[in-house]
C-alpha cells in the first residue's frame, strides 16, 4: 500500500513539472515560523489514582508556503513538534517518525473544468472514544496519522443550468504509535487502510433558489493489517436539494442509500441523510441546524453507522462567540456485520461554548467551556466529560505572539477506574516571518 501511495504521488508531482515555465510568473512565499512552549501537566497518563506530573518542552520549528499561478496553486505548512520530559524522559518525542506534523493540498489546474487536487495531513487523532484522551496530551489513546487523498476531477458544463461532475479519488491512511502508550488489545490498534473512490453527480439549477441533484459513488476498500476488519465494496446511491427560502433561510436535503459487499460476511444496506438549515438572524447572528447519517470508516473499530446532529448560533462583531448543541450515536459493525446486533455502540449528547474578545490592541481574550454525557456499550459504562479553557494572547510585535493558556479536564465515569482530572498551564512564544 505504501508502494502504491509514493507511486500515485509521484505521477502527480510529474504532471506538475510541466507546467513549471508558469512558475516564472507565479506569486509564491515562503514563511518560516517557530515556537516554543513550556507547560506543567499535572496528569500526563490521565490516571484516576497515579497521578504523574510533569514540566514538558515543546520546540516547534517549521514553514509554510504558498504559491498561485494560471495552472497550478500549492498551500502547504511542513513543522516538527519535538518535546521534552523533565521527570519522564521516556516520553520525549523527537524520533522522526513521531515529531513531523503537516497540512497541505496542490491543485492542477485551477479554475479550469479538469482540474487535480492533492491534499496530505500528518496530525494526531483519537485511537478510541470509550477511552480517555485529552487534545493537549500528546499520546494517550491518540496515534500519528498520515493522510493521502489525490483526486482528479472533471466538471462538464452541458448548459448553463446542468452539469456533471466525473471523478476518481485515491484515498490512503496510515498511523504511528505515539509514545510509550500502548494498546490494550492488538485489535485496539490503529489499521491502515487504502480506497479506490469513482464518482458521478448530476446537478440542476432549476430556478435562482432551488437546485437538486443525483449522484452515484462505488468505493473500492482495502485494509492493511486486518485484524478483524473485512475488505469491502460500496455503492452509494443519493439525490440533493437545495431550497432558499427570503433572503435568509436555506435548506439542504441528501437522501439515498448504501450497499456494502464485504469479503466474507455478505451484504449489508441501509440509509443515508442529510439536512440542514441555515438562517441568518442579522448581520451578526448566525443560526443553524444539521443532521447527517453516514457510514465512516474508525481509527480501530471498523466501519460505524454514525448518526450526528447539530443546532449552533454564532456570533460575529468585536466579540466573536459560537454557541453548539450536539447529538452523536456510532455502532460498530466490527466482527458482526448487521448493525442491529452491533458488538459496541457510542452515544453522547452535550454542547460547547467557544468566546474571543479583542481587548486592547493587541490582546485577545479566548474562553473554551464544553460538556459531553457518554454511554458506551456493551460496557454499559456512563461518562460525564467536561472541558474548560481560556487563554490570552499578546501580539508583542509585529511578528511575535506570546500566549498565556489554562486548561482543565474531567472524565467522571460511572466506572472509578476510568475517572481522571488533569489541569495543564501553558505559556507559549511563537514568530512568523510575514502574515
């Protein structure tokens, strides 16, 4: 699969290089950044009774650049993030295969009906939701990710209200481990995983304020260490509408069906949907409402039904603020294909409240509040999850931020071996050559 990932990548990078005489009169940048940052975590492992804590040192150097021409545009940020354990040296992460940390996509292309797009994450992502995690904690129950997508796409304009849009995707995952953490169950793992996408979407723009389309996706499924997790074929099947209602309010409605061919345990079909609506109150209040059944591929549980709601109100002057309430309900095929005798299921229900304030000049004020109540089956385990955080910055000169930061976690579950608190302190300085 690696093989087949450099090969795909390389083939791209060639098609650029013939257009490289653009690149004379291309806008390009380079902005090189570096931070560093000392924090004191007072629960590095998320222990309920064990508590270790720690001063760690963050050293962040990277760069960014960016560049526009007539047939090609890149965006791409490349860091590494090397830390270091004053008590715990065990922890330290400066191998190179844990500290590298990247964000970037290119375009072939751009504008033009025929167009190729590559994008690569290198970014840290939760192994498991059943069990404890922090975003500040670089390792527990979190893995390495490394994410490829490159897609050529073709639009055909056949009027000037129907188009269609053809396409291939390749779409390839692996994961590292990080630290000293390791895996409960070897089938807990992360499992790397490749697909093969093609596409058809067929769009009418039926008046100035209704639009629908249909659309067809096969993916072709391979994983990499299939521990339990089967090779599959999809095939989706869905039609869209879109509707603006006044000035303000807009819905979206998807609506379809999937149908799963695995290796070995047969077939599987259900529903897709999608909704949402969009209203804008005012000029500075936002409010809206979505709701989206899918199946999603997990970290290291397979395929899962997921079921997401959310309703938000966001608000935007001075003071910027988002307001969310959410839903989620996943259930994991795993070793059962039929989803209605899943072998595990994650529910939660909660909300978050994320506020930024421009105090002075050059000081902002930022506040994170966020709670979440989990069940977990078959455990029949229950988790009230809370989250508090703020933060203020100082942009001391033109290029330099400094950034003062406190953060507090709580998992109170109604298994005591699975509670924790942590509180993490942060003051971090960072520069950037260039905005």
């Amino acid at each position: 699969m690696k093989k087949t990932a450099i090969l795909i990548l390389i083939l791209f990078l060639t098609l650029s290089l013939f257009y490289f005489p653009t690149l004379a009169t291309a806008r390009m940048q380079f902005v090189p950044h570096f931070s560093v940052s000392e924090e004191y975590n007072d629960n590095i492992y998320l222990d309920r009774r064990d508590k270790e804590d720690d001063w760690i040192t963050s050293i962040d150097p990277g760069i960014s650049f960016f560049m526009q021409s007539s047939h090609l545009d890149v965006d791409l940020d490349y860091s590494w993030h090397l830390q270091y354990y004053k008590d715990n040296s065990d922890e330290n992460q400066t191998d190179f295969r844990e500290i590298q940390r990247a964000r970037g996509s290119a375009t072939l292309f751009p504008g033009d009906p025929f167009t190729v797009v590559a994008t690569a994450n290198v970014s840290t992502v939760v192994v498991d939701e059943r069990d404890a995690s922090a975003g500040e904690n670089s390792f527990v129950n979190r893995a390495l990710s490394y994410d490829l997508s490159i897609n050529p796409n073709y639009n055909w304009r056949i009027s000037s209200t129907f188009n269609a849009e053809l396409g291939y995707e390749y779409h390839y995952v692996t994961y590292q481990e990080l630290g000293s953490w390791s895996y409960v169950d070897k089938n807990d793992e992360p499992n790397d995983w490749q697909e093969h996408v093609v596409y058809v979407n067929l769009n009418k723009q039926v008046s100035l304020r209704t639009s629908c389309g249909i659309g067809y996706v096969f993916t072709n499924h391979k994983y990499d260490n299939n521990y339990e997790d089967e090779d599959f074929r999809r095939h989706d099947i869905f039609a869209t509408l879109g509707q603006k209602i006044g000035s303000r309010l807009t819905f979206n409605l998807k609506g379809g069906m999937s149908f799963f061919d695995f290796d070995e345990s047969g077939s599987y079909d259900g529903n897709l949907w999608g909704i949402g609506v969009d209203y804008e109150l005012s000029n500075r209040i936002d409010l809206g409402l979505t709701y989206n059944r899918d199946y999603v591929v997990s970290v290291s549980r397979g395929i899962s039904k997921s079921d997401v709601a959310r309703a938000f109100v966001n608000y935007h002057k001075r003071l910027n603020a988002n307001l969310e309430f959410f839903t989620t309900k996943s259930k994991y095929s795993e070793e059962n294909l039929e989803f209605k005798d899943y072998r595990s299921e994650d529910k939660s229900v909660g909300g978050r409240l994320n506020i930024s304030y421009p105090l002075y000049k050059r000081f902002t004020l930022n506040f994170d509040s966020n709670y979440a109540y989990w069940e977990f089956e078959p455990d029949n385990e229950k988790v009230d999850r809370y989250g508090l955080g703020c933060s203020i910055n100082y942009n001391f000169i033109r290029n330099f931020d400094i950034s003062l930061s406190y953060t507090y976690h709580i998992d109170d579950s109604d298994i005591d071996e699975n509670d924790y608190r942590n509180n993490i302190a942060l003051l971090s300085i960072g520069w950037r050559l260039g905005r």
